[in-house]
C-alpha cells in the first residue's frame, strides 16, 4: 500500500472516531481492544484486515470504501457483488414471498419520498 493512502486511511480513521464522538480508549473498549492499537491505527503504523475496517466503519457510521478509500470503480465492484448476491437469494424465493418482498420494497420507497 502506498505511503500517501496508508497515511489517508489513518486520518480517516481519526477523524471519524472523532465525529462520532468516540475516545481512543471508549473505541477500544467497544471493540475487545488495547487503547494503543487505536493509536497505533491512527498513526498508520498498524494495518487494518478488512474486518476490522468493517467494524470500524460500523462503530462510526461511516461507509467501508470511505475508510479505505476506495476508488469509485472498487466501490461499484464491491456493489455489484452485493446485488449479485441478493439476486441469487431473490431467485430462490417463492413467487408469493418474493411478491410481498416487492410490496414491503414499494412501501418502504414511498415512505422516503
């Protein structure tokens, strides 16, 4: 990984820990962890897996490909995955589950507008 993204990914990191209102030590008690990981992350002397990015997104609302930052095309990538995925779920259903799915879809749509 490039020096300038790792660099990035720490001052995301940061930041969002930061606006989500969060301490270093509050995030590592949250997450099992020792306050010095959360410090070392934040510095970017310690890589992330990509479940620990997950979970640090989820922690503090932000997205994933943020954090990482991800170019757009990796984030349609890891999109286009998640649709595939529902579509294979979706042409698993019966017809009549998969029409009251539409219905609650249609619903919850016109809730937001």
């Amino acid at each position: 990984m490039a020096k300038d993204k790792k660099a990035t990914i720490a001052a995301r990191m940061r930041a969002a820990r930061e606006a989500a209102g969060l301490s270093q030590g509050q995030v590592a008690r949250k997450l099992k962890m020792h306050r010095p990981t959360i410090s070392e992350i934040e510095a970017g002397r310690r890589a992330l897996t990509a479940e620990e990015l997950t979970v640090f997104a989820k922690l503090y609302g932000v997205e994933t490909w943020w954090l990482a930052c991800a170019e757009p095309e990796e984030r349609l990538d890891a999109d286009m995955a998640k649709y595939h995925l529902a579509a294979r779920h979706l042409s698993k259903m019966k017809q009549s589950d998969f029409d009251r799915l539409m219905e609650l879809i249609q619903m919850m749509r016109s809730e937001q507008e």
